[in-house]
C-alpha cells in the first residue's frame, strides 16, 4: 500500500491519519448513528459509577496489610494523580472528536491507523477482561448475602475460584441481564447506574461517617511502615522493571507507596470509559471534560478517606484481605454495618460490569465503522439507536469467560492495558497540537507538551512495576492483533479504500 499521502486522511499506508471531520462526518450516517441522550451529570455518574467498585470494596485491606501500611491513602493519592494527568489528555481530546472509539478514535486522528487499531485491540482486551473480573467479584458478595440468607447455590455453579467449583452461574446470568439493558438504550443504562450509583456512594459514606467513630490514632503508627525487601520472584513473577534494572521493588517505607500505586490503580479504571460514550452526549465539548474530571475528582476523595478510616479502626496488620470493610466493622463489634457494606458492595459492582461492557462495545463498534472489524458490527438498533450486534456478541462471550475463569490472573493485563491507553493518548495530544492547531479545542490539557510528557513517564513507570508474567501476555495478544490487522483490518480499512479510489 501506498505511502504517499493520501486525500481521505493524510499520511497512507499503515499510518494514515483520519481527520476529526471525517471521524464527526461518520457519526452522521443514518445507519451508523447512535443516539445523543447524555449530560454532564449522566457522565459523571457513569464514571462514579464505574470507578468505584472492587478496589474500595477489597483493595484497600489487601494493600494496607501487605504494602503500604496507613500509608495506603497515599497510594491511593499517586494513583489519583497519575490518572488525573491522562484525564486532562482525555477531556482535549473528547472535547475535540466527540466519537464513539475513546484512545482508539483519537490514536486514529493523531497517529494513524496501525496504532489505533493497536489501542483499540488493547481496549477490547481491557474491558472484557475488566468485566469478566467484576463480575466474578459481584458474584462472590452474592453468594455471600444468600449464604446469610440461608439460601445455597449447588457448589459446582459457584465458579472456579470455589473448591469443586466448575462455573459461575450468577457472574453469567449479570452480565447477560446488562447486555440486554444496553441494547435498550443509552438514557435506560444512565437511569439504572444513577439509582445504584446513589446506593454506592450512600453506603460508602456511611462507612466514612460511621467509621470515624471509632478511630483509634495508635492505628496510624507508624503511618509509613518500615521497608521490606519484597520475597525474590522467579523471572516472571518479579516486576519488569527488576528485571531490567536491578531495582527491587519493597513493601512499605516510602517506595512501598509507589509499589501499592501499581496495584491499587486497578480502583481508578474506569473514568476513561466517560470518553467512549461521547458520541452520545447532547454537549460533548462542554460536557465530556466536566465527566471526566468530575468523577475521578469524586473517587480520589472517597477512596482516600475509606483508607484513612479502615487503617484507623483497625490496625493494617490485622485487616482482612477479602472484605476489609466489612470486616473492620465486625471487629469493632457492629455487625450490621458488615452486612451493609456487603449490600452496597454487591448492588455497586453492577455499574461497574455494566460500563465496562458498554465502553468495549463503542470501541468495537467505532473500529466496525472504519472497517477494522466487519461492518456488520456498525449497524445500529432501528429503534434504540444502540449498537445492538457487537453489544450482544461480546455480552455473551464476556458471560462465558467469567463463568468459567479466576479473577487472580486476569486483573493485571486490564492494569497494563489502560496504562498503555494513557501512554497512546498523551502522545497523541502532543502530535495533534504540532499537526491541527487549527482545530477548536473547547477544552484544552494546560502545559502542553510538558504534562502529556509527565502523564506518559507516570504510566509507564506504573507499567514497569507489573509482572513480566503480565508483559508477556499484553504482548502475545498485541501480536495476535497485529496479525488479524494484516490479514482483515488493512485489507477492508474504509480509509485505505478511499485512498485508492477516491471513494469514502
């Protein structure tokens, strides 16, 4: 293929760009269009919604105890900090190509098509994963309640996470149940995640409020534990970054913060997802920044308060893994709060699968439309004006891999696959600012190109605290996508057609 510029979009060849106005100008066909019913506080909710979840709910006992002590609210601080970076890339750049795809769409705009179909293969793996892992998650705060209930699923329908488990019955039938409320519409989905967003929030603060009762400062000492040299992993458990540099990665004391950073980022994925839907929104140039921003800013001040009342009821030595609030609670003698937080766990991880699923659906759904994946797949519902086709696939592809999978493999290759999202998106900031400074931004990310820079340095410090185990997964499934772009993707690329025969 030819590498001359091309007039649909620029540079041709595997790096052809996609111009903003043709991105905008695709939303328009009658077929292909999905339905604009979203606000800005639809949004902020969908990113409230989707951030708060298993790491509130589990992460929080499980760091404190094991990494960073007291001192987890500060990991919770960094990695609030590191995503506040991307969200300032991600509000330009929503604002400005206000297109289903989130990273996929701006890569496409900025750096060509290869790599948007990079990111976009990485998103897919991302949010299916995501949601498979959630729902696992909500399956077991389920079975929980029914169990106190008196109530009993056969063992081998609890899933292969139970002893003489084989599937997870309830995980398969939530995310077949979400699936057919996305395929209802956008405005239904944003009612829904509004009633149980406001369960969520409610029940967390009541573990702020009730928690603070019982605070005991000798909690907090120390606040930063002394560090512990991590135990030596073999070559795939060990942090790529040991393994590259000789730097071992420790538990507490000062470092032990950025090492509990790279776990407990998994609690803030989400808010990109805010950047799929911006398609749909009434006023993406001012709505989709104050989404984005908005509900990180919500989630960064709940999340660092929970982990400052959890330690301080309970040392960080003796907090549960599993259910750390809960048990808290249980340990300061009121039951009750335990069962409350177990309700509020289980109702809120529901918005969580939800988004996720909806947020790999529009990726999907975007990469159709330009021929990436079947066009089949970019045919809205005649009557919902949802993208009924990928929605239903994917729904019950994702319903099989969380009723037959584990949870404790899957949740660092979503880690790395945001992480490398952020990266494509602070890069792609910077190359469209040198590339289109014509273009209206109603949103601009301050310090360009200095902060994108710091935004792209954090992440991929973040990344190389993971597991090579983990990078050699991301890259395997990064070389299968590779593949299915050389035999499909760059053959049927309506962009690559347009470049041959002026046809778009």
């Amino acid at each position: 293929m030819s590498t001359d510029t091309d007039p649909a979009g620029g540079r041709g060849g595997a790096f052809r760009t996609k111009t903003v106005e043709q991105s905008i100008r695709d939303t328009e066909e009658p077929e292909h269009a999905l339905k604009k019913s979203l606000s800005a506080l639809d949004l902020t909710v969908f990113g409230v919604g989707v951030i708060i979840g298993t790491g509130i709910f589990v992460l929080t006992g499980k760091v404190a105890k094991e990494t960073a002590g007291p001192a987890t609210a500060l990991a919770f601080v960094v990695a609030g900090v590191v995503c506040a970076l991307a969200a300032l890339c991600y509000a330009e750049f929503a604002s400005t190509v206000p297109v289903a795809g989130s990273a996929y769409t701006f890569s496409y705009a900025s750096l060509g098509e290869l790599p948007a179909w990079i990111i976009g293969w990485d998103l897919v793996l991302e949010f299916a994963l995501g949601t498979a892992v959630v729902a696992v998650g909500w399956s077991g705060y389920v079975r929980s309640l029914l169990d106190n209930a008196g109530w009993h699923l056969p063992a081998a329908l609890e899933g292969p996470d139970v002893a003489g488990g084989t599937f997870d019955l309830l995980a398969f039938l939530l995310i077949l149940v979400l699936t057919a409320i996305l395929v209802l519409g956008m405005k239904l989905s944003a009612r829904i995640t509004a009633v149980v967003v406001a369960i969520k929030v409610t029940v967390v603060m009541i573990v702020i409020i009730a928690g603070l009762f019982f605070i005991k400062a000798d909690n907090y000492k120390p606040f930063v534990p002394e560090a512990q040299g991590q135990t030596s992993g073999s070559g795939w458990d060990a942090p790529l970054v040991q393994l590259m540099f000789g730097y071992e990665p420790t538990n507490f004391g000062v470092m032990g913060i950025f090492t509990a950073a790279s776990i407990v980022f998994f609690a803030f994925i989400g808010f990109d997802v805010v950047a799929t839907a911006a398609e749909e929104t009434k006023l993406p140039q001012r709505d989709m920044p104050r989404g984005i921003l908005g509900s990180l800013l919500i989630c960064t001040v709940l999340y660092v308060a929970v982990s400052l009342v959890v330690t301080g009821m309970q040392h960080y030595s003796e907090l549960s893994v599993t259910a750390p609030l809960a048990d808290a609670f249980k340990a300061v003698g009121h039951p009750f709060y335990a069962g409350v937080i177990s309700f509020g766990a289980a109702v809120g991880l529901t918005t969580v699968c939800m988004i996720l699923l909806l947020g790999q659906t529009r990726v999907f759904f975007a990469m159709s439309r330009d021929g990436l994946l079947p066009r089949f797949f970019s045919k809205t519902h005649p009557r919902f004006r949802t993208p009924y086709r990928p929605t239903i696939l994917l729904g019950v592809v994702i319903a099989i891999v969380a009723g037959f999978t584990s949870i404790n493999e899957l949740a660092a290759l979503v880690n790395i696959g945001t992480l490398f999202a952020f990266v494509v998106v602070a890069l792609g900031v910077i190359i469209l600012r040198r590339t289109r400074p014509d273009l209206h931004r109603a949103f601009r990310t301050p310090w360009v190109p200095f902060l994108p820079i710091v935004s792209i340095a954090a992440s991929v410090w973040l990344m190389l605290n993971l597991p090579s185990e983990t990078w050699f997964r991301f890259a395997v499934w990064m070389v299968i996508g590779c593949i299915v772009y050389a035999l499909y993707g760059r053959k049927h690329s309506r962009l690559g057609k347009a470049g041959q025969d002026a046809r778009y």
